[in-house]
C-alpha cells in the first residue's frame, strides 16, 4: 500500500504543473486510483467568470468517467498558492459531494505536500462523515 500512496502523491505533484490558474495562482493537483488499477490525474482549470472554473479531484473523476470508470479506491490531492505547496489541501464541498457518488465506506484519501509528507484518510469518517449520498435517495 505504502507504495501507490508515494506513486498517486507524486503524480498528483506532477498534475499541479498542469494547473491554469491565471486568477487565483493557487495550483492544485490529483490522482484517483480506479477499483481496475489504473489512475487518472488532474488538476484545477480557473474561468474570468470563476463559476465554470473546475477543480483538479473532479478534472481527475470526469476524465475517467468519460472513460467508463466509476469505481475507486483512493485518491492523492495537493495544493498551494504559487507551487508552494499546502501540508494539506482539503478538497472543497462540490469535490467532497461528487467523490461521494463514485466511492464506498472503505474510500482513502490521501493529503499532503510530498511523496514522504502526507496522511490517509478514510472519506466517509473524516473527511465527509454527514454525506448525503444514492443510497440516502433509496432509504424509505
């Protein structure tokens, strides 16, 4: 395991080099390691208008969602203003509602600024334990 946690943290690091971030120069990168093995990067994408601007976890899901992919396992995000990056960089509430629609209880996120400086996470217990979710839509 210990592993793809150094691999998905240096490609989420690549990711940020990617980053068009005229407005807020605040960079952020990711990498979703699919349930079929492969990973998936991204990184976040600003607007002058700022609504239609796209963050990198969901860049990093759309990507292999318009692949066919729709189950993960974990996935490494950093962040930082200039390329100075955060020790965490959390990621934000649309993110944390659409990771929610493609992952289980047993989902990692992984939080960081280098492949030897970060902490895992279990998604549902602390990152976004108060989820609404599919599941909350089929409840009677």
């Amino acid at each position: 395991m210990e592993n793809i946690n150094k691999k998905l943290m240096k490609l989420a690091i690549e990711a940020t080099e990617f980053a068009y971030v005229p407005y807020s120069n605040f960079r952020v990168g990711a990498a979703i390691l699919a349930k079929n093995g492969k990973i998936y990067t991204g990184c976040n994408i600003e607007n002058a208008s700022y609504t239609p601007t796209n963050c990198a976890e969901r860049t990093a899901i759309f990507k292999a969602v318009s692949e066919g992919v729709t189950e993960f396992k974990k996935i490494a995000i950093v962040g930082g203003p200039n390329g100075n990056l955060l020790e965490s960089c959390s990621p934000c509430g649309v993110c944390r509602q659409v990771i929610a629609e493609f992952v289980d209880k047993d989902f990692e996120m992984i939080l960081g600024n280098s492949e030897d400086n970060y902490t895992v996470y279990k998604f549902f217990v602390d990152i976004f334990p108060f989820s609404f979710t599919k599941d909350d839509l089929n409840k009677k």
